[in-house]
C-alpha cells in the first residue's frame, strides 16, 4: 500500500482501473478523473495524474514528465530512512524541471 493506494481514495477511482492491489507500478500509470463540486454552477475540477514507479530502474523516465503548473505529491513512508537519498533526489528533479511548483511531502 502507498501510493496507488492513495490515489484511489483520492479519486474514487476502482481498484481495477488503475491496476490490481499490491502489484508495483511498472514505469508511470496515467489516471485521469474529475472531483464533482457540490456548489451551484461550479465547474467540476479535472485532474491527471501520474503514479511513477519507485524501482531504479524507471527513475530515468520520471523527469521527462516533470512540469510547470503542477502539484507534486511525494508519497514517502517515514519509518524507511533508507529511503531519504531517493526522497532528496526527487525533491532536486522537480526543483530542477519544475522551479516553483507545490511539493507535498
């Protein structure tokens, strides 16, 4: 559980749509999804995300969608402090690609 997990609550989205429970991403998963607004004549608000695999392997790839006007949510778990060099060199990707953006750890 981590990141698609996330993802499908914040979506709504089912399981199967993004891909079966516990199965590691395998290079990036594009989900696109609308949140409804509950106020009269407030458009709904449209959202494309991307779920990076977090193997090595795929890390060459992340930067190529790195951009401007976006949010970056960086899913970490906290009790892996071998993990923090990965974390350091996300947080440098989109500093670099994307100066400026929002970055949730």
């Amino acid at each position: 559980r981590g990141k698609t997990t996330l993802l499908q609550r914040l979506s709504r989205v089912s399981a199967r749509k993004i891909r079966s429970e516990h199965v590691s991403t395998k290079g990036v998963a594009v989900v696109e999804w609308t949140l409804s607004r509950k106020d009269r004549g407030k458009e709904p608000i449209h959202f494309l995300t991307y779920d990076f695999a977090g193997q090595v392997d795929y890390y060459s790839t992340h930067q190529c969608f790195l951009s401007d006007h976006s949010l970056y949510l960086i899913v970490w778990k906290v009790t892996h402090t071998e993990d923090i060099p990965a974390l350091k060199r996300w947080l440098l990707d989109v500093k670099a690609r994307a100066p400026g953006s929002p970055v949730i750890i």
